[in-house]
C-alpha cells in the first residue's frame, strides 16, 4: 500500500498566496541594502537547523533565541518595507479589472512597457537646457490616486510638446508634480508628501525631497529637471539612482518597466 499525499484545491490556493506575498517581498526589498538584511537572516536559520540536527544544544539554543526574539527588530529594520507593502496592497484597486490586472502582472511570461521613457528623457533634455524645473512621477503597480486627487486631472497622451507646455514657467500647470499612467498623463499640480530624511543633502531643495517622499511612499519613479542646474536626476525607492549618460539613464527606466 501506498500513502499518497492529499492535495486539494485549497491547497493549490495556499501555494497561490504563498507566492504572492513572497513576491511582493522580493519586490520590495529588490535593490535594496535590506536584501542584504535578509539574506544574514536565512544564513543565521540555516545555521540554526544544523546545529539542531548536529544536536549542539547550546549555540542552537542561543540561535533559537535570538531568531524567536527577532520578530520585534525585523519590524523596526523593515518598517519603511512594511508601510510600503501595506500601502501596495491597500491602493489596489480590485474593481478596476485594469488596474488589478496590473497588480498580478508577475503571472504574465514576457511583459513589455507601456511608457515611452524615449520622449520623457527628450523632453527632460530640453527643460535641462533652459533650466525649467519639472517633476514627473511614473505609477508602477501602486495606484496613486489618492495624489491624483490633489491635483489637476487630465487625459492626454505623452509628447515632448506637453511635457514641455506644463513646466514651462509662466504655464499654471507648472507647480506640483505631473503623474503619467500606463503612457497618460493624468494629473498635473500634483502635491507630494515630503521626505522628512535627514540624509538628503541641503543643496536639494523641495523638489527634491518631493520626489523622494513619494518613491519612500509608493513603488513610482520620479524624473526631475533642478530649476537652479538643470540636471536630470531619476529617484526610485526613496534614492537617487546614478547613470553615466542618458543612453544608460533610459535602459534602467526601461528596466524598471518590464
């Protein structure tokens, strides 16, 4: 006689949301120095079931401790992850087949962007060059509706010439962010939560800590033109992301579309 393992279909849905939520970790912590955080973690539990199955009771002991004690740091380490993970989950938006298909679009083999980073670094090229400030923030699978609201709704397509219309200094348009989804552009005089970070350096100014506070906040990029320089700066997870020329500026927006 055999014994056969039971699988049922709720068993098939447990898999499912396994993998969702370890999904939306990995998302999260991609990039980041907390990757790191967690790879130390696993490293000390594996450690930690060798020494149980060697039977070294006293530093399996002293493992056991430290990881059964370790729930209330990882809440501190992570804390900026979890209010991220948590508002991922709280801005989707389950009755817009639209926008929940963007959240589960993991299941999908081969994604290809729908934002034409092409003419949002060509418009930025040209706003660098007469130094006109512009902030322009990029929904990922966050819903950002709720900045949305704070602002100036609009349904237009990307084109330089917009991009450019909106920012230019005497336009009413040109204070506030400017909030492109899925290619569209729908919202201008956007207001973003400030980063209240003590890392950013002084020289950058509102801006700045604009772009930051939302990429902290949401999972969205923001590219931004100073005002005062005219240099092109891309924010993603709360900081600056560094390029040698526009060429290797444009493959990591792309990257970050797929």
């Amino acid at each position: 006689m055999f014994d056969f393992i039971e699988f049922s279909l709720l068993d098939v849905l447990d898999i499912l949301l396994v993998a969702t939520l370890l999904y939306y970790i990995y998302k999260l912590l991609k990039g980041t120095v907390a990757i790191n955080i967690v790879i130390g973690i696993a490293f000390i539990f594996l450690i930690w079931k060798i020494t149980q199955a060697l039977k070294m009771e006293m530093l399996s002991g002293i493992l056991g401790y430290l990881l059964s004690g370790g729930v209330i740091a990882l809440i501190i380490v992570f804390q900026q992850e979890i209010r991220k993970f948590l508002l991922m989950i709280g801005t989707t938006n389950f009755t817009n087949k639209r926008s929940f298909l963007k959240q589960l679009k993991f299941l999908q083999t081969e994604i290809s962007s729908e934002i034409d980073t092409d003419v949002i670094l060509e418009a930025c090229k040209k706003m660098s060059k007469t130094k006109t400030g512009a902030l322009i923030v990029i929904e990922r699978t966050n819903a950002l509706d709720f900045l949305i609201n704070t602002g100036d709704t609009m349904n237009a397509l990307v084109n330089e010439a917009i991009l450019q219309s909106v920012f230019y200094k005497n336009s009413p348009l040109h204070d506030g962010a400017l909030i492109i989804r899925d290619n569209y552009i729908v919202a201008t005089r956007v207001i973003l939560p400030i980063s209240d970070s003590t890392k950013i350096p002084a020289r950058f100014g509102l801006r700045h800590r604009a772009a930051i506070g939302v990429s902290e906040k949401t999972d969205a990029v923001c590219v931004l033109v100073s005002e005062e320089t005219g240099e092109i700066s891309y924010i993603k997870d709360g900081e600056f992301v560094l390029y040698k020329d526009f060429e290797e500026l444009n493959d990591k927006m792309k990257k970050d579309f797929m």
